[in-house]
C-alpha cells in the first residue's frame, strides 16, 4: 500500500512551518545543561549527522557521473540557462484578488524552505510586499526562534514521559513500515522509540528538507518577516505559532500511523525526488502539481485509512483554508492595504483559498511576470 498523503506534506514544509523552522533555530540557542530536551535535540541531530554522512560518498559518485547530463538538462536547445538555476526565471504563483466592493490584494503562494540561488526574487514580488502596508503570514515564528525557553519545552515534549514508548501507540504494521523506511537513511525506529510520533514524522520531514540542500532559514516566510522587523511593517498574524505546533501534536496515534505506513514504499531517495518535484512545481507556478498531490488512489487502501487520511488533509488543509479565506476576505473588506503569504498547497484545487474567493464572489487573476 502506498498512500499520497505524504506529498501534501512534503509541499508543505507549505502547510505547517513552525516546527522545522523552530528545531533549525534552537542548535544557535541551546545551552549546555544536560536536560532530556537537550538529550532529545542531539540525539535527533546526531542520527540525522550520521545519515548525511554515510550517504555523502555515494551521492558525490551519483554526481561526477551524472554531471555531463546535468549540465545538458540546464540549458535549451538555444543553450539559455533553465529558469529553475536562474532567480530571473522564477515564476511562483501570485494572485491579484479584487473584493466585490472592487478592494484588491495581492496574494502569494509561499514554500518554507529554499537556497539562496532563489533569490533575488522577481520584482513582482519584491513591488508587492514593498507597496503593502501589512504583511499577513500563517504565523509569526521569529518571535520563538529566539526564546531559549520555548524551544528547551518544545524539545521535552517530543518525548513520551508516561514510560511509554512509540510502539505501544502505533500498530506492527505502521511501526514496519517506518523502520524499512527509516534504514533507508541508516537509522531505525527503534532509535526512535522514546519520540512522539509527531516528533519522529517531522525529524524525517526535516532531513529530507536538509538533504535537498534547501535551507527553513531561507523560506520564503522567514525571508517577509526578517524584512518586515527590520523595516517595522505591520505583521498580521493569521494563525500562530502555537495553533499549528498544537496541530502537528495533536493529530491522532492512528493518523500518524497511517502516515508511517506510506513510508512503506518510500526510500531516502524517493523522498527527496518528490522533494525535488515539489520545489520545481512552486518556482514554475505549476498549481496542477499540487492539485494532483491532493488526488488519493482509494485502491487498496482500507477503510480505516481512509478515514484517517481524510482527517489528515482536512486539518491540514481544508479546514485551515477556510479560515485563510475568512481572514483575507475581513482585511479586504476592512480596505487594507494586505500583501498576504501562506504555503502554495492552500491555494491549489477545489476546496483551495483561490476556489473558495470565487465561491464567494471575489475575482482573482494570476500575476502575468515580466509584463
């Protein structure tokens, strides 16, 4: 069985920024007590070190002998660079949305990790955000980037403190499916047995993050706010920090399960492939990606899984796009001046922010770049 839930959340390093931002953050702020948060940390960092390492070799081999290939897949037939290696090129998707009342905002469809070949970014964007008088993001994460003592909880409850471990919470064949997948990387879910599950999905999130070479740091969100504290604009915070880690700590044993289980098909590099595929589709704008990412094959799947990955997609997505929707429809309808960032993945398909703003009798038009 293989399930597609996980390239929504793949994308989404776009649907819930927090955590990956956050654990990147806490190595520059951690103190040297000898806590179980500070255990937790580098016993984390440790397996993710160890499994970079011993795939270095073999990735450097992979690339001599793909270079000359490489190489031809960058350039067009008029020998022009490929727009994915050239920051001028880059096409993410912008909306520009008018209100019934003719009240418009521009809205962008953000990804939370990046490099720094991404930027510059092009002018249409940069013009957006630099004539709004409001930056509206999911949440404000720089604020607990900085707190030490946020992050030293948030570290404690990535374990079990009831002498439980993962597998007394996850079935036989969930726990499998992660541990096959997990060698991939040279680690094993038995390390792992002290972590909650949403800590263990969102450390496996993380790597893939890292061994793409992409930085949260770098993240198209990460990148509004910095500007915006520097340059003191106001800050509207549609979620918070604590609503999306309350999420991701609160979805149920058995939807974590069901997420472990599509690991089962999964590699290292199939993950990081679909990492590739999803990052390619957020600098062309490719919106149909993303509404494909969403489209589950029911067959084989049981009925119980179902049931699970429906939750899943509706709490990550559909129910938060709903709120997306009421907010951006009260700063429009309020005459505010809004450029407005939230990861690509809400926009996409039916049931998406775009989708809900016509349903509502708002007007949105795709911003044409280099016009």
């Amino acid at each position: 069985m293989k399930l597609k839930m996980k390239k929504i959340g793949s994308l989404a390093a776009a649907a819930a920024m927090c955590l990956s931002v956050l654990c990147a953050c806490s190595e520059s702020n951690r103190d040297s007590s000898e806590s179980a948060a500070d255990h937790s940390s580098a016993a984390i960092s440790s397996s993710v070190s160890e499994s970079s390492s011993a795939d270095e070799s073999s990735a450097a081999d992979s690339s001599e002998d793909s270079s000359d290939s490489s190489k031809e897949d960058t350039a067009d037939s008029s020998g022009k660079e490929d727009s994915d290696n050239n920051p001028d090129g880059i096409t993410p998707a912008m909306w520009t949305v008018t209100s019934p009342n003719g009240n418009t905002m521009t809205m962008f469809g953000s990804i939370h990790a990046l490099t720094d070949d991404c930027y510059p970014l092009p002018e249409e964007i940069t013009n957006a955000y630099e004539n709004a008088d409001i930056l509206a993001v999911e949440c404000d994460v720089t604020v607990q980037t900085e707190d030490a003592e946020y992050q030293k909880n948030l570290m404690k409850q990535m374990l079990y403190n009831d002498g439980s471990k993962l597998s007394d919470h996850i079935s036989e064949d969930a726990f499998t499916a992660l541990d096959t997948y997990m060698q991939t990387w040279g680690m094993s879910a038995e390390s792992f047995e002290v972590y909650r599950p949403w800590a263990i999905d969102s450390t496996l999130e993380s790597l893939v993050i890292m061994e793409t070479g992409l930085d949260t740091t770098k993240g198209i969100d990460l990148y509004f706010l910095n500007l915006a504290h520097e340059e003191n604009k106001e800050i509207y915070e549609i979620e918070s920090v604590d609503f999306q880690m309350n999420m991701l700590m609160n979805f149920s044993d058995d939807i974590y399960g069901t997420i472990f289980k599509s690991y089962g098909e999964e590699t290292a590099d199939s993950q990081k492939q679909l990492m590739n595929e999803m990052i390619s589709a957020w600098k062309n704008g490719d919106m149909e990606t993303f509404i494909e990412d969403q489209d589950e094959d029911e067959s084989g799947y049981s009925e119980e899984d179902l049931k699970n990955i429906k939750e899943y997609n509706n709490i990550l997505l559909y129910d938060r796009n709903i709120n997306m929707v009421k907010s951006a429809e009260q700063l429009m309808d309020e005459g505010k001046n809004v450029f407005y960032v939230v990861g690509a993945a809400h926009y996409a398909g039916e049931g998406g922010i775009i989708d809900l703003l016509e349903k509502d009798g708002y007007k949105a038009e795709r911003v044409e770049y280099g016009k």
